[in-house]
C-alpha cells in the first residue's frame, strides 16, 4: 500500500479528527489547507509574501535564534543574518550583510568569511551558537550566540572568549532536525556536538567555558557511525535521547543508554525500514514525542516513511511499519500556518510548490487502513515555477515574526515568509 504524491493530487492518510476540517473533502480531511489561491512566482520576490536572494544560493541555512529576540536567524555568504519584522531582499553584498548581522571572517585573511553552520545551545544561555570549520587545518570555532553586528572574532574564540575551538575535525554535522538545530543528548541543559573524526563520528559534550578542545584525545560522549546521515531524539518517550543512523548497508541503528547518559550502558537496536539513504527527527506533529523519518533515493524521486514515536525499542531488532511511503523531490517541514506543528513542504518534479497538513502526510500507526484513505487534497499549492534548475526547499523558522515559519526556494531565488494566507 503506498501514499503517493502524484503531480498534483496526493493519495495521502488523513488522522481520524482532524483539526482542519472546516472545508473537506471527505474523510475528516481539508480540500484546500492553507491557500486558497497560489501565489504568482514574480510576486514572491516582491517583498509583499517573501524577499529576494541574489544570487540564488545553496549555502542557504537555518541557524535558529543567534541573537536571542524571538525572530530566526539565517546564514548567508559568510554572515549571520538576523531576523527582522520587514526584511529587505538579501544579497550577497558585504557591507550591506554587515548591517544586518555578523560576518565570519577568517583569522588569517578577513576578505575570506566562513560559512555558518547551526550548533544550537551548546553554552545554555539562551541563544543559538554556530559553528564554522576549516578543512586544510582541521579546526572548528564554536561561537556563541551573540547580538552585536561587531564581525566574529576567531583569534578571541580560539583564547576562550565567545566560544571555544575543537580541533582534529574531518567535517562537523548538524544533527538534522526538523524542528529545531540542537540535540542535548546527556540532559545537562547543554547542547551536545558531532564531529567526524579520525575515529569515527564523535558527541561531543556542550560546555559553558572556553576549554579547547582536541578530537585526538578528547573522550566522547559516543562514537557513532552515519556521517552526515544521523540524528537524535527520544523516540521511546522515556526521557532519554536516542541516537539513530544511517549504516553503510543503508540500515538504520539506534544506540540507547537506558540509564541515562552518564552511567556506562548501552544498548543498540537495529531497525529495519526499506531503506535508509538519509535519517531525520522531529516532533512533527506537537504531541511531545519525536518522531523518525527515512527517505531514500528513487531514480528522481525520494521515498519518505514518517514513523510516529513513541517506538518501541527495548528489542534488539524493531520492524517499523513500512507500509506507507510518500514520494517527494525536494521537500522541508515548517510550521507555515502557526498552529505548532510541522507541515510538510515540497517541489515536485514538474516545479509545483506544495504544502500539506500534518492530517495528510503523516498515518496514524495505531491504525494501518488510514494509508488508504481516500482523501486526495490535503493540500495547498504556493507557486509553480518554470526554468527549473534547482529544487531546494529549506525550511528557516520564522524570520519576520508573524508566528509562521518561512521558506526558502532556491528556483524562485526568494524566501516566501507566507506559504499560508491564513493568519495563525
């Protein structure tokens, strides 16, 4: 049984009670979810639903709340840039970035700025930190969130002051989180890092002061497999994070400590979707539990199985329900109408922008005839698109503070800070 997504009808399972259902189409489900009429795709670049991103980047990425006042942050070209309740089209232009946030130049050559990457709260004061590394050197400068438009300082990070440095570093992970850019694995109250190291993926503790760090001696919190392909969060509702990842087999792993992260046991478990190309975690629909996604790659489509937590995963091998599988090309989940949970976003391939309710993409496990439901427009479509080149879509937080999150589509060149015409 399969819950396809066709060009522009998705045979998808709806949730028995919906929330949605002041307009349905059958099977407690809504015909049209948040947009009633799609938005014009020279529009979106208007400054009216969106803003402008010249050039049309791919380095394009959620940061969460680097300066602490409630809007997203994003990076671009080298800087942090801060969220604002009317953002202006965003270019790659230096001293117009320095404006709006702060720049990431390199210690040796500040005409050189690195990319920021999400790390979370690694230091619990509240504020998103970021991450960049330099590959020739091995080393990553963890820098702590901050609101000032003053350019990081790596030379004073590298001291202790505004962040730390973590040396012997192959690459540094995001923990690919749909909701959110941190993972605090042990419970300290302190994001927790992952790094590939010569020895393998590595967690590395969060910490509050400014100790270097070396990747060569350091003792991990774990040492893991999956590369970029893993993630974490408690998908067994006993208060504990999980670690799960992608093996090279293309199977999925789960390494467990059931005594809490500071005792010495682990327990692994190994679960057995289809296949297992990429992992993500989320709490998508707002229930309290993380939820687990695996896609793979099918010729020019993805294959996308949602595995609603909890999950039981006390035995040494789980079997998820594999019987509905949703086909997407790019996608992202964002909470585009404001109500708290995740809704799924995607291009297909024909260039049609799409927003789906959680009632539609996401079947309820307790009962497997929902994936034949017969509710085909759960959906809204944004915007169609010609000319395709690319087909990301990254979702971003809400970065003008309208209490929807935004998007960003690499084919229109713009972020769409209203996916929904709905208020929330």
């Amino acid at each position: 049984m399969v819950c396809g997504i066709p060009a522009l009808a998705m045979a998808v399972a709806c949730w028995p009670g919906g929330e949605k259902t002041s307009d349905t189409g059958g099977g407690g489900c809504p015909s049209v979810f948040c947009r009633e009429a799609p938005l014009d795709p020279e529009g979106v670049q208007s400054g009216v639903v969106g803003f402008s991103v010249t050039p049309p980047a791919s380095d394009l990425v959620a940061l969460g709340d680097v300066n602490g006042d409630g809007f997203a942050d994003v990076g671009f070209a080298g800087f942090v840039v801060f969220g604002e309740p009317d953002p202006g089209p965003l270019q790659d232009d230096p001293a117009a970035l320095a404006l709006r946030g702060f720049s990431v130049p390199s210690p040796d050559d500040p005409e050189i700025r690195f990319d920021p990457l999400p790390a979370g709260d690694v230091n619990g004061d509240g504020l998103d930190d970021i991450m960049v590394v330099e590959t020739p050197t091995k080393r990553a400068w963890v820098i702590h969130g901050k609101d000032d438009l003053e350019p990081a300082n790596l030379d004073l990070v590298a001291l202790g002051v505004g962040g730390f440095v973590v040396d012997a570093v192959e690459a540094a992970l995001s923990w690919n989180r749909v909701d959110h850019p941190g993972v605090d694995v042990d419970g300290d109250g302190l994001d927790d890092l992952a790094f590939i190291a010569k020895t393998g993926t590595m967690i590395i503790r969060g910490q509050i002061d400014g100790e270097p760090l070396d990747l060569s001696t350091t003792t991990p919190l774990a040492l893991v497999g999956g590369s970029h392909r893993l993630t974490g969060g408690d998908f067994d509702d006993d208060g504990i994070v999980d670690l799960v990842w992608c093996n090279s087999y293309y199977e999925a792993e789960v390494l467990r400590a059931p005594s809490g992260w500071s005792a010495n046991a682990r327990e692994m478990t190994n679960l057995t979707p289809a296949g297992c190309d990429r992992v993500l975690a989320g709490d998508l629909d707002g229930g309290g539990v993380d939820d687990l996604l695996f896609f793979e790659e099918l010729d020019l489509e993805l294959g996308l199985r949602i595995h609603r937590g909890p999950l039981p995963l006390d035995d040494d091998v789980l079997e998820l329900n594999d019987d509905c599988l949703i086909l997407v090309n790019h996608f992202a989940f964002a909470d585009v109408d404001g109500d708290g949970r995740l809704d799924l976003v995607d291009m297909s391939i024909e260039g049609v922008l799409r927003a789906t309710a959680p009632e539609a993409y996401s079947p309820n496990q307790d009962t497997l005839a929902d994936c034949s439901s017969s509710c085909q427009l759960s959906q809204s479509v944004i915007a169609s698109f010609d000319d395709l080149f690319f087909l990301d879509v990254v979702a971003l937080g809400d970065i003008n503070g309208d209490g929807r999150h935004d998007v960003y589509t690499q084919d229109a060149g713009a972020i769409i800070t209203e996916v929904c015409d709905q208020q929330p």
